[in-house]
C-alpha cells in the first residue's frame, strides 16, 4: 500500500541522514543510557572506555574526538546540537526508542560549551550541567520530578544530593513553566483517552 511504501521512505531517509551525522559525530549514534558517562564528564572519560565503545574505523572522520576531553566550547556545542537533530530526526521518523536518555546525553555537552562560555560557572560545572539535563529532559517530557530523580539516582556516588536536587529540582520545573508558554504539548500525549 501506499502507505507501507511512504513509512518505509521516510525510515530509509532519516536512516541515512542519521547514519551520515555519525560519520562526523559517531558519539550520537549510541543511546545516551551507556554513554551518558563520557558527555557528562566532557569526554574526560574518553568514549572508546564506555561500555558500547566505538571503533576506530567509525571514528576516522569525527569533528568532535570521541578518545579526548572536549577541546572547546564548540566541541560541546557541535555534539550537543547534532544529538538533538538526531534525536528530533529519529522521533519524528517514528523509530522506536525512547528519548530520556538521548535528551540527558544531548543536554551534557551543550552545557559544557556553556560552562566554557561562562568561566564563572567553572567552579560549579557539575551542578550547571544536571541542571541543563534536568531541565532538557523535563521540557520535552513534562516530567520535572521524575527527570531530577533519574539523574539523582545516576550521579549519587559523585555528587552530593543535597548541592544537586534543589538546583536540579528548580532548573526541571522552571522549564517545564517556560515550555508550557511556548506549547501546550508534550512529547508524550498524557491525556486521558
């Protein structure tokens, strides 16, 4: 049918877009689950040392190195910003899969490169960026509590809960308000049926 036939087009091309983005950015065709390490540590913990790894030959022709720190507030920008359109291409491709873990991972980099911009946040690093996962993935996903809990849950063991959960907490709600301004949907449909 036609439709079967224009479903199939639309996964083929967005397929091959993804695939092209990876071959410059290999870091976002993992999931964010097992390689949220390396993007929430800019890259200190090299990608190739993460459990899904990438191989050398995926990585000869990477913008962004995927085995070094972030090298600037670009490097931070550039994978943050492809992630996100692989992550929009993907949803709106129907691909299956969810977006929690993708959105944490596209979130870290970006603020990473605002870290760099901002030197003053240097000192609180850590905090800016739960924070901007935080507040990435409850604007999407109108989960502000559930969104801090998954990242207090991920990063008790290196940071303290008690620095974390209210600038956590106050970043998820703040962006829930402020995306509700913007649009009245979510990216899932909570609605009674």
């Amino acid at each position: 049918t036609n439709f079967r036939r224009r479903q199939l087009m639309v996964k083929t091309i967005v397929g091959v877009i993804v695939g092209a983005v990876g071959i410059f950015y290999p870091q976002t065709l993992f999931w964010g689950e097992g390689s949220l390490q390396a993007m929430i540590d800019g890259q200190q913990t090299p990608f190739t040392q993460t459990r899904h790894g990438i191989p050398q030959i995926i990585t000869n022709h990477a913008l962004v190195d995927p085995t070094a720190p972030f090298s600037s507030w670009s490097s931070g920008l550039q994978l943050g910003l492809a992630k996100t359109f692989v992550i929009a291409l993907s949803a709106a491709g129907k691909f299956p899969g969810g977006i929690i873990f993708p959105l944490f991972y596209a979130a870290a980099p970006l603020a990473h490169a605002l870290v760099s911009l901002l030197p003053q946040l240097n000192k609180t690093k850590s905090l800016a960026v739960m924070a901007l996962m935080a507040a990435t993935q409850a604007s999407a996903t109108r989960t502000p509590l559930a969104s801090t809990l998954i990242l207090a849950m991920t990063a008790a063991p290196a940071t303290q809960l008690s620095d974390m959960l209210p600038v956590c907490l106050l970043a998820a709600y703040l962006s829930v308000f402020l995306s509700q301004l913007f649009s009245s949907k979510a990216y899932f449909d909570y609605r009674d049926e």
